[in-house]
C-alpha cells in the first residue's frame, strides 16, 4: 500500500470526509483529493499535520509499518511536543491558533467567520 492508499484509509477509520479532513488540516478538498488520487505527492507539512491532528503515526503514514493510530494520549502529546519545537516561534502561534479553532469547532462554534493567521496567503 501507498501513502496516498494510508492516507486515504486512515480519514475513513476516522469516520471524516475529505471535506472536514482537509478543513481540519487547512488544505482545499481539491488539494487532499489528489493527494487521494495520486495526483500529488503528501509532502511531510501533510504528513506532521496528519499525525499531530488526528493522531496518525507518522511512521505507518510514511512506511505502512506499525500502528495507523497512536494508542495512548501520552503517546500523541510526545508526538505533538516534538513537532511543535521542531516549529519556529511564528509557526507555533499559527499552530496555535489551529489546535483553538478545532476545539471551537468541537463545541459546535466553528461558525464564526474565518480569521487568518498573520502571513496566511490572502485567496483572491
């Protein structure tokens, strides 16, 4: 199995849709269906996210071998302190503010206009 095949397993063991696994990670719909599809590659940013987001083992992402999910809560909160030095000072507040609008949208007020982060491409 591929990456993009873990991937796509992985969302669906979750129970997710493209559509809330792509918002959750800040990618298009479009964008995480062709990684789905093959038609591009899951660069490591898609990889760390996954694995820090959902509590997928980066390790099974990139090689099949292993556990698809972290098992324990210390396990992920490891995984997730290791990222987040490994961030600049910058990426941390927008990572940050990600893991805060995911919790709102856990308690159901996720909709709130969206408000980016400093240095977030503007859509035109």
């Amino acid at each position: 199995m591929e990456i993009y095949q873990r991937i796509k397993e992985a969302r669906k063991t979750l129970n997710m849709t493209q559509k809330d696994f792509a918002r959750a990670m800040c990618v298009s719909n479009s964008f995480l269906a062709d990684i789905e599809n093959n038609h591009r590659k899951a660069n490591d940013r898609i990889i760390k996210l996954a694995s820090m987001i959902f509590g997928i083992n980066e390790n099974w992402l990139k090689t099949g071998k292993g556990d698809m999910l972290y098992k324990s809560p210390s396990e992920k909160v490891s995984r997730l302190v290791s990222i987040f030095n490994e961030l600049p000072t910058d990426y941390q507040d927008f990572a940050l503010l990600h893991i805060e609008r995911l919790l709102e949208l856990k308690k159901g007020q996720g909709t709130t206009k969206r408000q980016d982060a400093p240095g977030t491409p503007k859509k035109r």
